[in-house]
C-alpha cells in the first residue's frame, strides 16, 4: 500500500516539476532564440541590401 502511495505522490511531483519549471524554461529559451534568429535574418538582409547596393555603382 505504502509503494502505491509514494508511486501517487513521485508522479505529482514530477507533473508539478515539468509544468511549473521544466516547460516554461523550454518556451523561454525558445522565445530567445526565435528573437535572435529575428535579428539574424534581419541583419542579414541589411548586409545583402548595403552589398549589392555598393556594388552596382
């Protein structure tokens, strides 16, 4: 009885820990990257923008 119990009370805790730490770190560290990859892209084309403009003249 006591092992059915503590099995209960291991998989709440481990529930608890995913949805209040492990995925909110998950979508943060996402939300970062998505923001960096938006300033990449738009540096890039900067950079191919200004390339080809000074090399048309």
């Amino acid at each position: 009885m006591s092992r059915v119990v503590m099995l209960v009370l291991g998989a709440l805790l481990g529930l608890f820990v995913l949805f209040n730490f492990v995925l909110p770190m998950i979508m943060g560290l996402l939300k970062v990257a998505l923001i960096i990859g938006v300033v990449a892209l738009l540096v890039f084309i900067a950079v191919t923008l200004v390339g080809k403009s000074s090399s048309s003249r």
